[in-house]
C-alpha cells in the first residue's frame, strides 16, 4: 500500500488514507459519514450537484470541526467532531432533500443492504474498520487507473502509471539558461503576492508585497520541456544568476512600479556580491527599511559563517531579514532573536490540523516567543488556513486564499463607489 500512497500523492483518496493515519492517536470523539454520490442517477451527479453537496458542508469544514474529501467516483467522505453531530445530521438531512427525486432516496430501496445513501462510522470504535475502508479506496483507484492504461488488474500496484517528468537540468543545460538569463526581459514574469494583516473577519490589511520571478514562466520561456527544479544544487547556482537580474531590473531608477514595502527571496552569497552592492547604492537610504530579504533555511544553514557576515552588513544598511521555508517540524527548534532575524516565514500544511507534533498550545507558545506580529503563514490556499493562523496567534499572512481576500475586498470598495457616484 505504501507504493500506491506514494504514486497518487494529489488524489483525494491517498489524502483521506494519510489523513486516516494520523488520525491514529487523534481518534477519539471523532465520527464519519460516507455519502454515496455514486450511487444516484447519473443526472443527480452532474458538477452543479456536487458543488452543491460540497458546500453543504462547508460551514463544518470552515469552523475546523471537519475534513470533506471528494472521490474520484463523486462520493462524499466527511470526518468530524463528535461535537458537531448536529451540525453534520443537518446537512444530511439537506442533502437528501437535494435528491429527494432520485430512486436511491425511496424509503424501500434504502431498506436494501448496500444501496444506503449514507454509511456512517463511529471512527473512535470502528478505526480498523475505517482504515480499510480508505486503503480499498486507494487500491480500487490505482487498479482503475492502472487498467485505464491498459496494465492487468494483478501489477497494478508494482506498475501504477506514473506522470512522466520533464528530463533534469544538466551543467550543460544550466550554462545556456544562465546565458540566456542575461539577456533575457525578466520584468513581464515579476509577479507580486502580498503578505497581508488578517484579524477575525477583517478585510486583509497589506503589510508588504514579495516579488519574484515564475519559475514555471522562466522554464516556459527560456527552455521549455526542462525540469529546472530537479537537481537541487544546479538551480542554487542558476537562482543566484537569476538574483542578479532582479537586483539589476530593482535598482533601475527608471523602474519604479514595484511601489510600497517589498520582499525578495535572495541568497546568501548574492548579499557578498557586488550585483547586491550596486543595488544597495541604487536604494535611497530611507527606502531600505522598507526592504525586506528573505533567506531560505537551507541556504543559511549552508552558508553560516557567510550568513553571520551578510546579516550585519545588510542589518547595518537598514534593511530587514525574513528566514523563509520553515516547516512546522523546524520551527520550534528557530530562535528569530538569537539568529539575528526580523520575520519568520512559516508554511501552511493541512497536516498541522491533525498533527500531535506540536499541539496547538505549544503553537501559541512558540508563536508568542517569535513575536505574533514577527511570523508569517505563506502558502495559505483556503480559509482552513487563515483560521488556524489566528487560533495560534498569527497575525500576517500570505497565499492564494489572501490573494482572492485582496480581490473580493477591491470589488467590495468599486460597488460601493459605483454606489455613491449614482
């Protein structure tokens, strides 16, 4: 099973097994309901429709009292807190009037064993029983998949299609795209996401904006069909190339659209650079402090004595550090004051919802010794997210899902403009 886990790591199948898992030594209170989508008429299973059952459930997913996860044969699998029982038999009751006209919902078929709309597991008492349930849902999944490629049923597991990967950057390869770097207009691939002050149900305030470059946009541009991630120590090089680029394109006097506090995700030997000091002399000095230079762990951990050097220097030029990719297994062990560092940039995972490594008291407690106002959540792509963040005492966020917040709050202000002008 552990190779089936591994192959279909995106499926909602394999997440619910992983998230079964560690629900191991988290079970207790907690309950499950299995809604067989699958088996209503297939125009009960359009996309409107479930959508519609998605949302059912939104507000327990939202309130994190649940985790909904949908299959790939449409059925609905929702694992939630005792606490909200009530909640959850609601939304039930919702959906069987949702397809109250489908032949499933007739009180005589749903005498019938195995034609039930709903199977409901008392997780704390049937875990095993609940256990094999996800794993056969990965197992039928990668069978499904496996014969969709025409492979027979019993080498499924040993030959599950895997997504071909782009061929690796090679010296050879790296030494045409650093080339290529050089001449290259880079200013149409910036991109900007803001790293925003959310409290309670507030409109998200902008702190900063970090620019960089799409490395999926570079790839696209310069060398299509090259994976430029796959060997981790040649994109550290072709990244430093690409830190001088965006040294030069910021420093240019005449480029000044990237407007308010920014961030850029630098290295460590590009601040001992002279790229770096002719961008330091191109700043107004009053600017710096509003300049933000994100270092990745990795990077510093690689570099100490460098980093120890490049932090006074830049820290003595006004400008503020940011310590980016950190994991929740890291973070505990990150002293911000004793590194010298003003912000610590930590990555949202779903696991950190269900995860004894650091339970959330310690969270706040590791939290409040950085600083709530020091350490930002990046990679917040929904609302789970952002909920989280605050219920540990996290002020500043970043991601996709503040991305959308920053979208619908300028809608928000141009109706009621439009409004007022009329």
């Amino acid at each position: 099973m552990a190779k089936v886990a591994k192959t279909h790591l995106q499926s909602q199948e394999s997440l619910l097994l992983d998230y079964v898992h560690r629900l191991e030594k988290l079970k207790k209170g907690r309950r499950a309901v299995h809604v067989h989508i699958s088996r209503l008429m297939p125009y009960n299973r359009r996309d409107n429709h479930l959508q519609s059952a998605l949302n059912t459930f939104d507000g327990i997913v939202k309130t994190l009292n649940g985790q909904v996860f949908l299959l790939k044969n449409t059925d609905l699998i929702l694992v939630y807190k005792e606490g909200a029982k009530d909640d959850v038999e609601t939304a039930i009751v919702k959906l069987r009037f949702l397809f109250s006209d489908d032949p499933l919902l007739e009180e005589k078929t749903q005498e019938r064993k195995g034609r039930e709309f709903c199977t409901w597991y008392n997780v704390e008492a049937q875990y095993d029983e609940f256990l094999y349930l996800a794993r056969e849902l990965v197992s039928n999944l990668t069978v499904a998949e496996a014969k969709e490629q025409g492979l027979d049923a019993e080498d499924a597991f040993e030959e599950a299609p895997v997504k071909p990967q782009d061929p690796p950057m090679t010296p050879k390869v790296l030494a045409q795209v650093s080339d290529a770097l050089m001449r290259a207009d880079l200013s149409n691939m910036m991109r900007r996401q803001y790293v925003c002050s959310i409290t309670g149900e507030g409109a998200p305030q902008d702190v900063f904006s970090e620019l960089y470059i799409s490395i999926p946009d570079l790839r696209d541009t310069l060398l299509p069909g090259i994976g430029l991630t796959g060997n981790r120590w040649l994109f550290q090089h072709l990244t430093e190339t690409l830190d001088h680029r965006v040294l030069s394109l910021l420093g240019k006097t005449d480029e000044r659209s990237f407007t308010g506090d920014i961030s850029i995700n630098l290295n460590v030997a590009t601040l001992l650079t002279k790229e770096f000091l002719n961008f330091d002399d191109a700043v107004i000095a009053s600017m710096r402090g509003g300049i933000v230079l994100e270092l990745q762990l990795v990077d510093i951990f690689a570099n100490l004595n460098d980093f120890q050097f490049a932090r006074e220097f830049v820290k003595d030029r006004g400008y503020r550090l940011c310590i980016d990719g950190i994991d929740y297994n890291t973070l505990r062990y990150i002293d911000r004051e004793r590194m010298g560092i003003d912000l610590i940039k930590l990555n949202w995972s779903p696991e950190l919802l269900v995860t004894e490594d650091i339970p959330l008291q310690e969270m706040r407690e590791v939290v409040s010794m950085a600083g709530e106002a020091r350490m930002i959540l990046a990679r917040c792509d929904d609302r789970d997210a952002i909920e989280y963040g605050q219920s540990v005492g996290i002020k500043l966020f970043q991601g996709r899902h503040v991305e959308t917040l920053i979208a619908e709050e300028s809608r928000r202000r141009n109706m009621h403009k439009r409004i007022r002008l009329n």
